[in-house]
C-alpha cells in the first residue's frame, strides 16, 4: 500500500468516546449517525459538512440501526428501543439547506416513541419485517424478534413479539449488577444476518450483493451450506449469527422450524468483528470467507476446502491466526481487514485475497492438520500495515470515492469524526512486494537493524536499572534526612535511646612510645528502619570550648570523617579517634557529631551540580554544601572528669592540704605570676599551693534521681552492706561518658569503705574528689524537723586550672539529675529556717554588683569581680 492516508475532520463534539458502545453508521451519501457512548446520537450531514440535530434519548445509547428505506432510526436504550421518523424531524426545504449559520437542533426523544419496552437491550438488527434484539437478564442472553409494523400503526401498541430465545451467559465476569445495566458489560455484542449468495438482494441493497450493509452480509452457497446445513439452504433461510463478549460465536436459522442456538465457534475472548471476504477473483458466488476477530487479536477465517477422499466432497475449513491487539474496532472490505488497536490503525491482507492465489486444499486446517497453505494463511496475518492514524474507536463499514480509493468513516477517542482516504493502488495492487532477488538481501538489513535494535535496548535497559537503583538510593537518603530533620525540628530533646540515630563517646588514656594521649571511641547506632549505604560517612568535629596562653597555640577545630559502606538497621559503627595529649588543658571541649552524604558518588559530579542549582530552598532544608547533605546528629562535651586518670586505691597519694586557702587569692597569684614573667619562686610556690571547690546536693535529690547498686555478696565472707551516697555519687560521676556512654566500671578505683579518689588531671596535676554527708541549716531548727541532709562534693588540686575544670564538669552533671527528677516545691518556712532565704538574698546583692563594676577603671572593676565571686564561693548554695 503505496502513499499515505488522508485524514479529514468533519466535527469536534468536544467530548471523550466510550470505546466499548460507540458505533458510528453512515448512510450512502446522506448522513452520518454516532453514538459515543452517551444519552445522545448526533446527525452530521456530509453534503452541508455540518452537524445538523443531536437526538437527545432518556437513557444511554447502546446500539441503533436505521431501517432500508432510512426513514426510521432505532435507538437501542436501557430502557427500550426507541423509533424515531428522521425526515419528519429534519425538513429538507431549500431554505434550511441555505442556512449554514443555523445551529444543530436539539430533539427529545419521548417516551411516547418507544417501540419496544425491553430493558437491558445491548443490540438491534433489522431483517426484512422484523425487529431482533439482544439482551441480558437473570444470566442469560435473550433474542427476541419483534413484527415490525406497517406504516400507520401507532409504534407503542404494533409491536408484536414473534419469537425468543436465549442462551446462557458462562463467563461470570460478563454478569450485569442489575437487570438492563448495559454499562456494566464489558463490550457490546456483535449481531448480523447472513445471508446465501443466490438469495434475490432487497431492492435497497441490491447495488452491494458482495457486501455489507446495515449489518446484512452474503456468503457463497457452498460454505453457506457448509456452516448452517443443508435445511437452512434449501429454505434460503436468513442465519442470525451472534458474537457474544465470551467468545462464542452463536447462530440460529429465522425461517426453520423448532428454532434452537447452535454454536459455531469459539474465540476465547470478546468478538469485535464478524464479516465477509473475497477469497478468489473474479468474484463468482459472492464472498468465500467468513472473519470474525477477537479483542486480543485473535482472527479466525472460516473458507472451503477439499476434504479427504474417503469423506467426499467439500469441508468448511477453521483457520486460526492472531494479529497484534488490542483490537478496539474493525471492518472488512472485500479481500482487506482494517482494523484499530487504539493507538494506530492498521490494514491486513487477508489470505488468498489479490495478493495471495492458492488453489484446492486451502483451509483445510481442521481435517488435514496444518498443511502449507495454511502456514501460509497463518503468517499472512502478520502482515499488518499501518495507516499512522491514531485513536480510532469506532468504524462505519468502508466505501469507495469515484476514483476507487477506499473511505473510512470512524470516530477517535476525543470525540472526533473523521473521513480517512487510503491511497489508490488499484485493484490488483494489495501489500507491496519484493522481488525475490532483494528478499534476501532485505531479510539481512531487517537482521541487522534488529540487531542494532537490540543492542540499544540492552543499553537502555542497563541505564533504566541504574536510574531505578540512584533513585532508590536517592529516596532512602530523602527518608533519613526527613527523619533526622523531623526530630531537630520538633524542639524535644529525645533521650538517647529513643533517638533513631544516635551517638555516644568513651574516653581511655592509652600509651604510646612512652607518651600518654587521651583517645576518643564513637559509637553511631542506628535504630531506625532504614539502612545506611555507600556514599554515608561519619563526621566528628573536635571544638576546644577553651585554650592554652601559650605563644603560638590558637583556637582551632578538627574535623574526622569515618566513611562506611553498609550500616543496617540494629547495627552500630564504633570509631576511634586522637583528642588530646597529656598536658594539654583545653578543656571542655565539645564534639559535634554529623552524618554527611556525598551526591558525587552516586550521581556524579554533572548530576550533583545540576542538582544544586535546582532551587535553594531545598539546598537549605538538606544542608546542601559543596554537594553534600550535611544532617546533624548529636552535639557532646569532654570535660575534665572524662579526662581524669583515676588511680587505684593501693597507690601512693600525696599528701594534700586539708584546709585549702582561698582559690580566689591563689588565681590572682597565678596570674601575676604570668603576666610579670619574673620570680620563678612565687610561681613555684602557687603551684605547690591546693586549691579547692566544692558543690553541694541534697541527699533527697540522690536518692530519688541515682540507682544505688545491689549489694555485692562475697563467696568467701559475708554480704557487704550497699554503697553510700557518697560513694554512689563518686561512681557516677566518674562513669558518665558524653552522650550516655558508660566509660566502664571506674568506681573500683574508689578505696572501699572510702569516699575520697586521687586521680591525674591532663595536665599532669594530682587532683582528689572528696564526698561526705553533711548537714544544711541553722542552730535554730526545730528538732521535728532536724537540718537539710545533703553531700558534699570537693575538688582539691595544686592547678588552678584542674579545680575550676572539674568544678565545671561536677555543676553541669549534677545539672542532669535536676532535668530527671520533677521539680518538687520546697517548704517556704523550711527553706526559711535552713537559712537558705539569706543565702538567696545574698546572691542577689552581688548579682547586683556586677553591673556596677563594668563601669568603673579596669583595676576597679578586676577588684570588685573577684569580690563578687569570692562572696559567692564562701557562701555556696545548696541544689535541692
């Protein structure tokens, strides 16, 4: 088929078709009656090229057919079949003719029109004097013929019922809801008249004894005789042949006695087509095949063939093909089946039409088995070509222009009407052909670009699956962001545990080539469901809260990255890390702990930038920097305490000072010390001076926040009673890592029996804890109430530097047993009692001191802080 078809739009209806009840009949040269599928049929005119009245019915429109003098139109609804007189509806006067301007008129259809009150009517087929509708009800499909009356006859009254049958429905799937619920079918069914080639036409249809028309079509004797048998043949019986949404094809002779269904063949799947065919040329007898097309493609063609000697005669021959599917809607012309799958609309040339002469045999495929010609029929219905005319969803049967060519009426899925002209190639012309000498060649070309074909698809498939796997990545990575960023900005502070990824840190002093140096283990677990893959990596950013004076050392920060390639969820991830040497004393030092994820690994550089300049607001939301998404986990602080190296109870201790001076006094003196530079024997006599701080708890508050230990039972001797608040105090002080981590059982280093520690500050100093019970509160105190009992914590170190640091760590530890025990109110006479309001009342004057220093000299003002602060370690509070 040479060319390219010409595609005509006549009428936009603006509206979507239903491809499973649109239908489309057009008229010879007059109109063009549609149905999409709605409660309304259009009239489009092809002379004036306009649409000239919509019929509006009470129901949707299933079906309709027009009678042989096109004076009557019946509209199959739920309800019924209407009849409608279109020539009385539109006048043909000149003047209506001259009036292009004039819009489509809109008519009801009444009920006052119906003809047959049946409901649930899918479709209706005109024969001779009777009307034959099909319907489903109670699972069962209904065929029944109605008289049709003579001219006159009121329609609601004269139509008689003549005769029913039905068949049952075996597809479950096929069963409507409701009684008449025709939406609810999957697809209308096909119903037809067949009749015997040397039956005398109709006068109406007498110019196309070889085809269609309104569902009318002709069959050569033989294979006539063949399918429906001989009583129906001799009686010149019109056969009603029924394609059902199961696949079967049914059939009934009208003019034979004792009238029952027969089935002729089976599909397997929904019919959407049943028609005629010229098998050979010139056409002798009438059409020699009958077509019928399934909605997945699969086509049957129903032919004459020579059977076995022993059986004599002629057979009717089944021959099973399948052309690519969907089919959506069909029709046939002559030797040549169009057909739509929806997406385009393609041509085949039927076998043993023009293009293909096979002689006796053909068809034979049922008694014969599969012999040549029926290979070849076979694969000849894989030839298909297309027309490249897309979204066809229902045909009107085709027709010739004066020049030969074929017409093709049909309605799109937009609601377009459209006339498609195939090109002209003759009578003879049918699918082009190669010559034999370039068969060959061709069938290389097709194998190499079949080749070239499959090569590209296995490229795109490997970039198909490894944009599936960036984008799964992707979106894991969007999960535990979301996740992360949900929590931060949620505003609680989550316990450890219940973070889904959380980190901790334990410090162990480690020796190295006989230099001390401080060691930090971080401990990532991830709680949550998702897993951490490549492109993750850990990062620890070391900050010094506070730094050395000495010449040269700044205050910077190092960052450690930890990349990993898979953290499940459950696991954990520990990491190690340098934090200080001994004798440094820059601390507390706090350590912010992040998941960083790099786009460059998995996207690449190209793709990562691009994604960066897609928009800031997700760049900021993410953390995006220098392609990387930066989620920020937990932020911890080393302090003194987790720097301390405890010694055992059986070491040698110095002996400290058991009344230490002033540290306010002693600070001073370190610090004229450095800043004069000169009398290096007042600097070594401040560094042999002790200084010392102390913190105050009440044992109320121990007792509620801290868990003492279960009494330690000896295998050897008798049970030793449970540690004291002092004791439990130390242990707890010192096994508190950053973050939660439990630095390990240090509390063996407590002398049993003993309150007291000795241990190492990082700068080489000795330092001692000491924590005893004391009691808070006057002399005055009534007996039934007795003092405030509380512990006392204290600091004593030679280093100035070592009691302020470890003052700091014990203040802000305690500072968490506060956040877990509720705030309990105390008694305001108690507190008053304790001497506690004077001590309150205190504070409060010299926080009012400290504004009025910063506007005095420098001396001044250096003179009246440290006075401040002297009156404020004398007079200590106590935390309650």
């Amino acid at each position: 088929m040479e060319g390219r078809c010409a595609v005509e739009t006549w009428a936009e209806f603006g509206c979507a078709a239903s491809t499973c009840t649109a239908k489309v009949v057009f008229t010879v040269g007059a109109e063009v009656l549609l149905c999409a599928g709605s409660d309304e049929v259009h009239v489009f005119s092809v002379q004036e090229k306009k649409l000239t009245a919509v019929l509006r019915c009470p129901g949707p429109v299933g079906d309709l057919v027009q009678s042989d003098d096109k004076q009557l139109l019946y509209v199959a609804c739920d309800s019924g079949v209407y009849s409608v007189n279109l020539p009385s509806l539109l006048p043909r006067t000149p003047d209506a003719l001259a009036d292009n301007s004039s819009r489509a008129a809109v008519l009801e259809i009444s009920s006052d029109r119906l003809a047959v009150g049946e409901e649930g009517v899918c479709s209706v087929l005109l024969v001779g004097a009777g009307l034959l509708t099909l319907s489903q009800r109670d699972a069962l499909w209904w065929l029944t013929l109605y008289k049709v009356p003579v001219s006159g006859q009121s329609p609601a009254s004269s139509y008689e019922k003549l005769t029913e049958l039905s068949v049952p429905v075996v597809s479950a799937g096929l069963h409507a809801d409701t009684e008449g619920d025709q939406k609810r079918l999957g697809r209308r069914p096909v119903l037809i008249c067949v009749h015997s080639s040397d039956e005398p036409p109709p006068s109406s249809s007498s110019a196309l004894s070889s085809s269609s028309q309104d569902g009318h079509y002709r069959l050569e004797p033989v294979l006539f005789k063949l399918l429906f048998g001989v009583d129906a043949a001799l009686v010149k019986s019109p056969i009603i042949l029924c394609g059902l949404p199961d696949g079967r094809l049914c059939f009934f002779p009208l003019r034979l006695p004792g009238l029952r269904v027969r089935v002729l063949h089976s599909l397997e799947q929904p019919v959407v087509l049943i028609g005629t065919s010229v098998v050979t040329e010139p056409d002798v007898g009438g059409p020699q095949c009958l077509v019928a097309v399934g909605a997945l493609g699969r086509v049957v063609l129903v032919r004459t063939g020579e059977g076995r000697p022993e059986l004599g005669g002629k057979v009717a021959g089944f021959t099973e093909g399948c052309v690519s599917g969907p089919v959506v809607c069909g029709c046939v012309d002559r030797e040549r089946l169009y057909y739509s799958t929806g997406s385009d609309l393609l041509a085949l040339d039927l076998p043993g039409g023009p293009a293909e002469r096979a002689g006796p045999g053909r068809g034979d495929a049922v008694d014969h088995g599969e012999d040549t010609s029926t290979k070849t029929a076979t694969a000849a219905l894989q030839s298909s070509v297309s027309l490249n005319v897309c979204r066809v969803i229902a045909l009107a049967e085709p027709t010739h222009n004066t020049a030969g060519a074929v017409e093709l009426v049909g309605l799109s899925a937009r609601g377009r009407l459209q006339r498609i002209t195939l090109p002209n190639g003759g009578e003879d012309t049918g699918l082009p052909r190669l010559p034999s000498a370039q068969v060959g060649q061709r069938v290389r070309d097709l194998l190499a670009a079949i080749g070239d074909v499959c090569e590209r698809a296995s490229v795109l498939k490997s970039n198909i699956q490894s944009k599936n796997q960036i984008l799964r990545h992707l979106n894991q990575v969007l999960n535990i962001s979301f996740l992360l960023l949900d929590n931060k900005n949620s505003g609680e502070q989550l316990p450890v545990q219940e973070k889904p990824i959380s980190c901790r840190a334990v410090t162990r002093w480690s020796r190295l080539l006989q230099k001390d140096s401080l060691n930090l283990t971080c401990v990532l677990e991830n709680s949550s469901p998702y897993g951490l893959d490549r492109g993750w990596r850990f990062s620890v950013t070391v900050f010094p809260l506070s730094y050395s004076n000495a010449a040269g050392v700044e205050k910077s920060s190092r960052t450690f990255s930890f990349p990993f390639l898979h953290l499940h969820p459950g696991e954990t991830l520990e990491v190690s890390l340098p934090l200080a040497a001994a004798g440094d004393t820059s601390f507390p030092v706090t350590l912010s702990c992040s998941l960083i994820f790099s786009l460059n690994s998995l996207l690449g550089e190209e793709e990562a930038s691009r994604l960066l300049a897609s928009g800031d607001s997700v760049k900021s939301r993410l953390g995006l920097d220098s392609s990387c998404v930066s989620l920020a986990l937990d932020t911890l602080t080393v302090d003194w305490l987790d720097a301390l190296q405890v010694n055992r109870p059986t070491a040698s201790h110095r002996n400290m000072t058991s009344q230490p001076t002033d540290s306010i006094q002693a600070f001073l003196s370190t610090r004229q010390v450095r800043w004069s530079g000169r009398g290096e024997g007042r600097a070594e006599s401040a560094e042999r001076e002790q200084y010392s701080a102390s913190v105050r708890v009440s044992s109320e508050l121990l007792s509620a926040t801290l868990a003492l230990k279960t009494p330690d039972v000896d295998a050897q001797g008798p049970e030793v009673a449970p540690p004291s608040l002092c004791i439990s105090l130390l242990d707890w002080l010192l096994s508190q890592g950053p973050g939660g981590g439990e630095t390990g059982p240090r509390g063996d280093a407590i002398a049993r029996g003993s309150s007291v520690v000795h241990a190492q500050g990082p700068d080489g100093h000795a330092v001692k804890l000491t924590a005893k019970e004391v009691n808070v509160g006057e002399e005055s105190v009534e007996k039934a109430e007795g003092p405030l009992a509380a512990v006392e914590v204290q600091v004593e170190s030679s280093s100035m530097a070592a009691v302020c640091g470890l003052h700091h760590a014990v203040l802000r530890r305690v500072q968490t047993l506060l956040q877990r025990d509720p705030e309990k109110a105390a008694s305001t006479l108690r507190v008053e009692r304790l001497g506690l309001r004077q001590t309150l009342q205190r504070a409060e004057i010299q926080q009012c001191r400290i504004p009025e220093a910063f506007g005095v000299s420098r001396g001044r003002m250096t003179q009246s802080l440290l006075s401040v602060y002297r009156q404020l370690r004398e007079n200590p509070l106590l935390i309650i």
